[in-house]
C-alpha cells in the first residue's frame, strides 16, 4: 500500500493533465496512447439490413480507484479507461439507447463511493462524452461489488436487452462480494442482462476475477483495454455489444433427397443416414434433446434414449463412419470452450462404445463456440448451442 501511495503522488499531476485533454474524436499519434484513432462508420451494417440493434439500454461500470493511478505503457491506467470508454462512445452507431454510467473509488465516509455519473435517461453521444470527460480520479479502495449493486437497482424498471460494461484493473478488489454482486445483477435481470469487462492493465489476479464476472453474466465476454483500443478492435467490440445479425428467411422448395425433413436449398448436411434426428439446417445433431447442462460434459440421463437412437442408427447402416462435434455456448474463454466442446464429443463417444459401436467407426472434434445454432442472448438459445452434431465420413 505505500509503494501504491508513493506512485500515486508521482502520477497525479499526470492525472490532472489527463482530466484537461478530455475525449478527443479523432486522435492524433501519441506514444501514451498509440496510434491515431478513427471510429469505424457501424451505421452502414444497420442501413444494410444485415444487423439489427441488440440491446436497448447499457451502462458503464468504471474504476478510479487507488491502483488505476499506477502506470501502464506509459500512461495511468485510469486515462486509459477514460480514453477507450471515449473510443467506445465514438463507435456507438446510431440507434435508441437508454444509458447509465457509474465510477467507484472510495474516498472516505463523507464521500459517496459509486456515484451515479450519467443517471439512465435517452443516450446522447455528445452528453456521454462530456460525463466521460467529466470523471474524476476518487482514490482509495476499489468497491465494485457497491458499484454492481448500485447499477443493478438503477436498470431494475428498465424493459428490454441490457449490456453492462465494468472498465477496471480488477487490482486488490476481494472476489466474494463481487461475484455475489454479479449473481445478485443476473438473478434480479435475469435473462435481459449480459455483463462484459475489460481489463485495463494486466493485473493477473485482476484478470481472473473480471473474466469470473462476465462468465456469470453467462452471455457477455471479458477482453482487454488494449484489445479493443484501436479503431478495428473497438469496433469489432461494438458491434458485439450492441448489434447482432438480423433473422434471415429461409427459402422454401419441395425436394428433399435424402428424406430428412429439410429442403435441399438449405440442407448443409446432405444424405443424412435413414432414422437420424437432425435439426433446422438438416444436420444430425441432439441439441434439442439438452443433452447437457452449463459448464458440463456429463450426458444428462433424461438424454440416454436419443444417444440410443444414435447407436440404432449406426446399427442399421454398419458401414457408416462418423464424426462427431461438440460444440458449447458463447460463456467463457475461447480456450476454455475449445476443451470443453471436446469433452463432449468424447462422452458421446465414450456412450457409443459402451453400446456396442467400434471406435474405428467414430472420429471426434470440437469446434468451441465457434459455431452457434441459435443466439447466444437466451437461455433457451445458449441451451441449443450445448449440443453435439454427427457428420458422416463416407
């Protein structure tokens, strides 16, 4: 605590300096923040018919506490959170959003710890800006776990898709009372909430506890400051955020070659085995039977029976070779998903020899969350996305 109060006396009038630059639209080249930044134009992803709005209302969580005065590639790691938060406001496309905007910091008895800096109102990018610009360095303690708390009450009366976006180092900050807060925020909004984080700076510990937030969220992503600092990065990070793709009409015709249900012009899996269960795009797969739960790769025993269909298929056509996939939901890290997709295959495989099938008959991938069947924003969707798919290898 007293090196961070030493660093904070050298990086405060740095601070100061920070709070007079404010929000810049378009960046020129600095070392402190790198290159020039220039917003990428979302808008034309909306006017093209292909995107739509995802949610309807947001609010920014961000950390001006004690530890965000300590230097990170040059610069606090406080003007580096106001700097992307700024970025992200300038990337934001044109579309009817409510917004909120809380700081937390702890700065004595007499001093509120989270203030509400934007209250929830109609968003306007030019008012976002002049908050951002407006936030100032609170010191002390880090309270996010008041901070998720205090949003989760200001979003209770809202109606519609919310994202809440928490901007901090994640340093020195108790992990309890922070995922309690994030269950708390997921049980009262339940489904309408998802919960991303960037971690400004590279505190390992702080990294652990802020990818934990946005896995309970169970349909927000934790990434970097430096991530989605530059014009790319930010934009790919919007548009995640706040837009998705829009429904697509399936076309319609008569044929059907290999019997399954599924119109040849949009069967992806032609000349499916006779018997097999398959799913919108024609693809033998078992995600509407649920076969498991969140962050699981043991087969639900509801389940057995469709497996057993699978070992009946297999049985009738003894020269049929498969593959099969496993695929999980958008919760989590890429990396973790990509293991957790192949236990599931394996399990399936494992269910297969166990009935009987030869193991020379049977190949297994896992594609992680790589391949969504359905949107990652429901329950009800994420459940589908658990799922396993067979393809045939002949």
């Amino acid at each position: 605590m007293v090196m961070r109060k030493k660093l904070s006396k050298v990086f405060l009038p740095l601070l100061i300096l920070s709070f007079l630059a404010g929000c810049a639209a378009k960046q020129t080249a600095s070392k402190k923040v790198g290159p020039a930044f220039t917003p990428v134009d979302l808008n034309s992803k909306l006017t093209s018919g292909k995107f739509v709005k995802r949610i309807d209302h947001f609010a920014v969580i961000t950390d001006a506490s004690d530890t965000m005065t300590e230097p990170y590639k040059g610069q606090p790691k406080f003007k580096l959170a106001k700097t992307v938060i700024c970025r992200m406001n300038q990337t934001i496309p044109d579309v009817q959003l409510t917004a909120a905007m809380r700081k937390f910091g702890d700065e004595g008895p007499f001093v509120e710890a989270t203030p509400l800096i934007y209250p929830v109102s109609v968003y306007s990018k030019a008012d976002f800006e002049e908050a951002v610009k407006g936030i100032k360095y609170a010191r002390g303690g880090s309270p996010l776990a008041a901070a998720i708390d205090a949003t989760t009450e200001d979003l209770a009366s809202v109606q519609g898709k919310i994202a809440v976006l928490i901007f901090s180092d994640g340093a020195f900050i108790k992990s309890g009372p922070v995922k309690k807060a994030a269950e708390n925020m997921k049980n009262k909004l339940d489904d309408r909430v998802c919960i991303y984080t960037v971690l400004v700076g590279n505190d390992p510990k702080g990294k652990a506890l802020l990818e934990d937030v946005a896995r309970i969220g169970q349909c927000g992503t934790a990434t970097t400051a430096d991530a989605i600092a530059t014009s790319d990065g930010m934009a790919a990070f919007v548009e995640s955020v706040f837009l998705t793709q829009a429904p697509v009409a399936a076309a319609v015709t008569a044929a059907d070659s290999d019997g399954d249900g599924v119109p040849d012009s949009i069967d992806e899996c032609p000349n499916t085995p006779t018997g097999a269960t398959v799913n919108e795009r024609g693809c033998w797969s078992y995600m509407h039977s649920m076969l498991f739960d969140f962050d699981s790769a043991v087969i639900k025993a509801d389940v057995v029976p469709a497996l057993d269909e699978a070992v009946k298929v297999l049985n009738m056509h003894p020269d049929l070779k498969v593959e099969i996939q496993g695929h999980t939901d958008n919760i989590g890290t890429p990396e973790y998903n990509q293991k957790l997709s192949e236990r599931r295959a394996n399990a399936v495989r494992d269910y297969l020899i166990g009935a009987g099938i030869a193991p020379s008959r049977i190949k297994t991938v896992g594609f992680g969350m790589t391949k969504p069947v359905a949107s990652n924003d429901t329950a009800a969707g994420r459940a589908k996305n658990r799922r396993v798919e067979f393809r045939r290898m002949d």
